[in-house]
C-alpha cells in the first residue's frame, strides 16, 4: 500500500528547479480530491490534498479515514517522501526518486502543467474537453470550473494510467 501511495504522490509533484515557464509559473495553489493509479499489477485510490507554492511542492495522500498516509515533498534541494513523521526516502528530484524507488518512468514535470490545465493544445476552449499526445503520453484534461482549471485530468500510456478527480481548486 505505501507503494501505491508514494507512487501516486510522486506522479503529482514536479522536480521545482525545472518549472514550465508559463504565466502561471510563480501561482500558488491548492487542490483536493482523489487519485486513482493503475496499472497490470493494482488499482487502488487514495485522497489527495497537493498545495504549490514557487519552489515547493507539498502532496499528501491518504486512504479511508487517513489510513496509509504519505506526505512528499519537493523543493529545489530535491525530493523526499515521509510516513508516520518519518524520513522514507529522499533523491535529487521527483524522477530520480521515483525511477529508484518505483521503478517507474512518468512524465512528472509535464504533470505540473497538465493539472493546472496548461498543456499541448492550449489553443482548445477553456469548457470543452482538451485531448492530446505528449512525449507520448495521452493527456485528458475536462470538467472544467469557471477558472478554466479543468477538474478531471486522466493521463496514459500504457501500462500506466492516472485519474485525477479534483473537487476543489484554491488559488
């Protein structure tokens, strides 16, 4: 279960010193929802609660009644990953960690963009669902709230695939 949820923590967060250099780049926010992570081995959920800030990402996740919480972190010293107020594992960046303690590849810097609705196609409507390929992941960004912050992202390329449910934005 801690697998699951570091994994999906790490998906959401980007390495900070490589932010995307777009007009929401120094935009801090919060967003809350769910997570849903799956690939041939797992399909499991867990509640998210991602706050940004310029330079630092803080992600929690959690199961039914806060069971299985993680917490990770990253700044521009690099990321780490924290369970029961303790140190799990820390590397230089978001995608070291997870490449080393996953053993996955995930678009983690683009992910930064894709959940605040930046991405490809920025060209498409703001209300209408926004699909496109990037380095060869498939981005689904819809549902949007008035803000044009789209409020369900799915992203794939097979084997993986991540559904993000976001119920409340705060600038």
């Amino acid at each position: 279960m801690l697998r699951l949820f570091a994994a999906t923590i790490i998906l959401l967060l980007s390495a900070c010193s490589s932010l995307p250099s777009d007009h929401r780049q120094d935009w801090q926010w919060q967003l809350t929802g769910r997570a849903v992570f799956q690939n041939p081995e797992q399909r499991d959920s867990a509640n998210i609660l991602w706050q940004s800030a310029p330079g630092r990402d803080n992600v929690q996740l959690s199961g039914p009644f806060g069971q299985g919480a993680v917490r990770l972190i990253a700044d521009a010293r690099g990321a780490s990953l924290w369970r029961d107020g303790e140190l799990r594992a820390s590397d230089t960046s978001i995608e070291a960690l997870l490449s080393r303690q996953l053993n996955w590849q995930v678009p983690v810097e683009q992910l930064r963009d894709w959940v605040r609705g930046s991405g490809a196609n920025d060209n498409s409507s703001k209300f209408a669902d926004r699909q496109f390929e990037q380095d060869g992941w498939r981005v689904l960004q819809s549902k949007f709230n008035p803000d044009g912050l789209p409020r369900k992202i799915v992203i794939e390329r097979p084997p993986y695939k991540l559904t993000l449910l976001i119920a409340k934005w705060t600038p």
